[in-house]
C-alpha cells in the first residue's frame, strides 16, 4: 500500500531512535525488540509480529554493519517480488512485504555489493541497477570484483561512486570496479536493443567517480549491435525504411579512470603491432553523450563511436592506447563531434581518427608513443629493418609486397611511404590488407611510376586523421612530432579541413610538417573544399606549393617584380577526370615540393587573379614525348619536356579575367603553377 504521510513521519521518528542502537548495539528495551542483526533475520519475523505498518530495523544485510541494513516497514497487502534490496517478502510466504524506508539516495550495499575484492559482486550489482531504474546509486569504496558480464535490464541508470576528491584514484579511498577477471573478449557492460518500438529512446546511463579497472575486458558498449560487440551496418541503415531502432540518449561518463589491458605492441624487429581489439568504451547510435573529467589507459581503441549524434569530449586524458578516438562514420545523416581539452599520449596510430563526422576539436594536445619503432612514433623502414620491399605499378592502386603485412598495416589507419628506383616517393593511406597484397586509397591518388621493388616506409604516429563527408575544425591545438612525421591527415570525398592557432609543443622532436593526402573535387575549379591554416606556427602551416592546400592570400607582403616566389599561389588542383593526383615530393631549382599529373584528354582551367600579369609554370614529362599546351583568352602554346629534367614554361602577357588552360599531349608532370606580379 503507499505510505502514508503520518506513517512516514512515524517511521523516520523510528529510525531515528534506530540509529542508535545500531550505531551502538545498545538502547532502551523497545529499542531492541525492534531490531534485527541481518535482513535474513527480518524475512523470519514471525506472522504475529507482522502488524501492517510495524518496523523493523536490520543491523546489516549479510552481516551487522556491512552497510545493508536500514529501517524497513510491513506492508501487509504487498505482494510483488523480491527485488533484493528495497522490497523482501518473509521466509514463510504468501501476502505482506516489508519495504526498505528510503530517505535519500540508493546504496549498492543495500542489494548486497560487498566491496571486499574477494566476493563477485556482479549479481548483487545488477539487481541493484534494475531495481534502482535510473534513481541515483550509490556505491561503496572498496573493490567491487565482477566475474562475468552485467546485463541490467534497466532502461536508465546512474552509477556514482566514492572519492574524496575527483581525480584521486587510490583504492583505499575510492570505489573501484575490478572486472580483470571476465577476461578477453567479455564485456564489463553490453547494452544492445533489437527489437525496440520505432524511435524510442533509451537512457541516460550515468557512470561518475568511479575507477574501473578492466584488465583485457572491453569496457562499455551502448546500441545496437551483434552480440560479439560488432556493428550491424543493416540496421543502421534501415531506419529510413520504418525498421525501427533504440536510440540511446546520455551515455555519461564524469570523472572516472577507466584502464584496459596496456596496448600490445609486439617485436621490434619485424615492424608488427599486435592489436587486441579491446574497446573502453564503444557507443552506437548514442545522442548527446558525454565523456568528462575522465583518465582513459591502455586498450586497443579507447573511444569508437559510430553513427553519435553531438557526443562532448572534453577534460580527458589518454595514455598508452593505439587509438584514443576512433570517430566512426555517421550513417545517412550527418552527426558532429565536440572534443575539448584532451591530453592523448603515447598512441600508436593516430590521436584522433574522425570517418564521416563533422568534428570540431578545440585545445588537442598530441604526443605520439616515444618507445620506437614498430611502437608508433616516426618512420619504421620496411625494407631496411624487416627486408620488405613493394611492386608498385602505373596507374594502379596495389601495392604487392615482398612480405606479409599482416600486423604491419592497418586499414585506415596505416600509411606508407614508397621510394622509387629513380628518386619517386609516394605517400599513401593504405585502405585494405591481404597477406602481400594491399590497396591504397585511391580516388585521389594513383602511382605514375612503375618498379619491380620499391623501398616500402610505413609511418605511424600522426595527431589527427580526418576524412569523410563533413568539415573538421582544429583550433588552439598543439601536437608533438618527430621528424618527418605527417602531424594532421586529410582524406577528404566532399569535407575540409581548417587548422587555426596550431602551435608547436615545446621541446617536441624535429620538424612539424602537414601532409594532405588527396581531396577529390567533381569541380576541379571549386575552391570550398580544401585545407586551410590560419593563424598557426610556421613550423606547421604547409608549404604554399602544396597540391591540396588552398593559400586564400597568394601574394602577401609589398608588390615584386616578375619572379618566382614561394607563395605567390592562387589555385591548388584538386582531380581530373582522367587520373586523379598522385602526391610525389620532387626538386627543382627552387626548391623541393609535391608534384601532379596532368594526362590527355583532362584539361585544367585555372581563373587569372587581377594583380597578375604572368604564369611560370614548372613541369616535365611522365612519359617520353609529352608536352605542355598552355596559353589564356584563345591562344595556346606548345612545349616540348624532358622526361629527366624540370622546365620552366614561362607564359603572358596574362590580363584580369582571362582563363589559364593547361593541358597535355602525352603525360606529364606539374610541379607549380605561379602567377606573377607585374614589375
């Protein structure tokens, strides 16, 4: 039956003169009568001394002072089940519970967690999530051993826990969640929803002050799912078609630590990463999540989400994973991703992955692993160390290898640096991996060169890789390098990428240099879709001869005379029809930069700026016999190349709104396109 405002007060009156005896297993007489040592001893109270509305008061729960006991009162018309910790029926049966009084938050020790590090508290914990229903649980410092995976039934929960001030992790002082014991391949907690209404919303799932210490379990997985923890892309995408899904609202994390299995990296003479798949924390289809004021260490993937609407990450800390963030695509709608204030150190892979987000990070700083190679940080060189050499062919996006790059590269996540018999180097995303064989991201990138064995370089260690149909924006971002190391990665379909106030962190190793590996534009002549600097140390902007990065002021400072100068660009190309850009570092008389190929048949047409009065362009040929058909407003002219030399073509009079055509007979190479000043 409810309970009555004079039956509460009477009750609370009663607790209070309860208190005592248990605080001090001593009172009046009445007192006494009035207590029980165990809930156990509560279920045997006798029929006659059942009276609705009697009270009881248990000392403990399994035993006194274990910090499960509490006042309880009989409701003599209550039949419902047990629920382990609020609500008991007697030992004899049939009608009447008695029903815990509950006068602020929920207690864990009330459905029997020990905390102790001894007993599996898995059960206990479970029944004390369902029957809390997403009331605010309270659980107790000490060690809360799991054994096997929860799965609450509930559709909300909020789990805190206990530390005297956040961040302070010492178990005498803190809860800790020790679920080491599920092993490889469990979970701590999975949450998958199959069959739910359409759009129904699940949550919030609150999980604050508590250290988990997971060991090789997989922490934390939210959304639809397969039971192995993979995605189930079908359901994802039949949404549209009324199939109907779960949608999880508020999955929260606030000042936990929460530490896997430390990433396993393997041998360093072979070059292999061992990768465990061991996931922290793994949200699906989750809206307005939160991870805050947390300490993520060790595991394979820290963070993945896929398909997460507006998920805040901010105040975080990441140590020893091979990929913190892993930001999966989004789906048939676009989602975005907020991270603040992260600190992610020795990584393996990259800091930050983001496939298909818009993603918006603000104050990222980045140190890659500085153990060595195959580690994460800097080059590890295939052939020389691991005797690996690649067979790489025109105009093809296989790369075959002397070995097997299982372990070696990763899908996505891996690129790798090709040397050419004749000075040739290739940078490329490596997007597939079978045994020898491996594909390379090629919808922007192709090789223009063939050899039978070419030096293979993998590189590992970058800060952000950015790819996908939405914008990133990086702002007051500072990452660590190493020399010769990619710091920021875009690959592109139709999104950009902006760096502003990128900085470099102090002492950090060697020279921060951006690579840009492709942008694919329909419209060679767009300009929306690019990477761009502002603000940012010289020491990280990229060059202005880039082939991908669009340079928004082609000619800052004073006004000069007709002569070269390494920023004066206007246009970067982003593809053609026919092709598409390989990325080739090469030298010149002015200079070392990137190169592109321009074939037969896929012109490029590039709008004359208003201060320019004529165009030097650098180029030669890609195969015997090509030449240059370059010229403005109908006039064309034709240049012979040297296949083994750069030739400087020197075209104008150029006038404001004139067009610059550029074509090919044959295949060649264009290293810059300059236009100039008049003197």
């Amino acid at each position: 039956m409810p309970i009555s405002r004079r039956l509460f007060i009477a009750l609370t009156g009663a607790a209070g003169a309860l208190v005592g005896t248990a605080a001090g297993a001593r009172g009046t007489e009445r007192d006494a009568t009035a207590a029980v040592e165990t809930v156990e001893a509560l279920r045997a109270v006798p029929p006659g001394a059942r009276r609705d509305g009697a009270v009881r008061h248990a000392l403990g729960r399994q035993v006194r002072g274990d910090g499960g006991g509490g006042v309880f009162w009989w409701d003599a018309a209550a039949a419902e089940a047990e629920d382990g910790g609020t609500v008991f029926a007697p030992v004899d049966g049939g009608t009447g519970r008695w029903r815990r009084l509950i006068d602020g938050d929920w207690q864990a020790a009330w459905f029997g967690v020990r905390a102790d590090g001894v007993t599996d508290d898995g059960p206990a914990l479970t029944r004390a999530i369902d029957a809390a229903a997403g009331r605010r649980l309270m659980l107790p410092k000490g060690t809360i051993r799991i054994s096997a995976s929860l799965a609450p039934t509930a559709s909300r929960w909020h789990l805190r826990g206990q530390m005297p001030e956040r961040g302070q992790y010492r178990s005498d002082n803190t809860t800790v969640v020790d679920a080491s014991a599920i092993g490889a391949g469990g979970w701590l907690i999975r949450r998958f929803d199959r069959e739910p209404p359409l759009h129904e919303t699940i949550g919030p799932f609150v999980h604050a002050d508590i250290d988990f210490r997971l060991g090789d379990t997989h922490g934390f997985a939210f959304g639809t799912a397969a039971e192995d923890g993979s995605l189930d892309p079908v359901r994802y995408e039949t949404v549209r078609d009324r199939q109907g899904q779960k949608y999880v609202h508020g999955v929260r994390f606030e000042g936990c630590r929460i530490r896997g299995g430390i990433a396993k990296h393997g041998s360093d003479e072979g070059g292999r990463i061992e990768r465990s798949g061991q996931r922290l924390i793994f949200l699906t289809k989750c809206f307005e999540s939160t991870i805050e004021d947390c300490t993520l260490v060790g595991g394979d993937v820290q963070v993945e989400t896929w398909g997460c609407d507006a998920p805040v990450i901010r105040n975080v800390r990441c140590n020893n994973g091979h990929l913190p963030f892993l930001l999966r695509r989004s789906g048939w709608f676009g989602v975005q991703h907020r991270l603040a204030d992260i600190q992610a150190e020795s990584f393996t892979f990259g800091a930050v992955v983001s496939d298909g987000v818009q993603l918006a990070a603000t104050r990222l700083r980045t140190e890659a692993n500085v153990q060595g190679p195959p580690r994460g940080a800097g080059r590890f060189d295939l052939t020389a160390q691991a005797g690996i050499t690649a067979r790489v062919r025109a105009d093809d996006d296989r790369v075959i290898l002397s070995g097997d790059a299982g372990g070696i590269l990763f899908p996505g996540l891996s690129l790798i640096e090709l040397h050419g018999p004749e000075g040739q180097r290739d940078t490329c995303l490596v997007t597939a991996v079978d045994g020898a064989a491996v594909r390379v991201w090629s919808r922007g990138f192709v090789f223009t060169w063939s050899a039978a064995a070419a030096r293979v370089v993998r590189i590992h260690g970058y800060a952000l890789l950015h790819g996908g149909a939405h914008d990133a924006l990086i702002d007051t971002s500072h990452p660590d390098s190493f020399p010769n190391v990619p710091t920021f990665v875009y690959r592109p379909d139709n999104g950009a990428m902006f760096l502003t106030g990128i900085g470099k962190v102090p002492g950090s190793n060697g020279d921060v240099r951006s690579l840009v590996l492709g942008n694919v534009e329909p419209d060679p002549t767009s300009t929306r879709k690019r990477m761009g600097f502002a603000n940012c140390a010289d020491t990280v902007v990229a060059p202005g001869w880039h082939p991908f990065v669009t340079v928004d002021a082609p000619f800052p400072g004073p006004a000069e005379t007709a002569t070269p100068q390494p920023d004066a660009w206007l246009y970067s190309p982003r593809t053609w029809a026919a092709g598409g850009i390989p990325f080739r570092r090469v030298e010149d008389e002015t200079g070392s930069r990137a190169a592109w190929l321009l074939r037969a048949g896929a012109p490029l047409e590039v709008p004359v700026p208003g201060a320019a009065a004529a165009a030097a362009v650098f180029a030669r040929s890609a195969k015997d016999g090509a030449r240059l058909v370059a010229g403005a407003h109908g006039g064309e002219t034709r240049h012979p190349l040297d296949a083994a030399a750069w030739t400087r073509v020197d075209l104008g009079p150029l006038e404001a709104g004139d067009t610059l055509r550029l074509s090919a007979e044959g295949s060649l190479l264009v290293a810059a396109v300059r236009f100039l000043r008049a003197p």
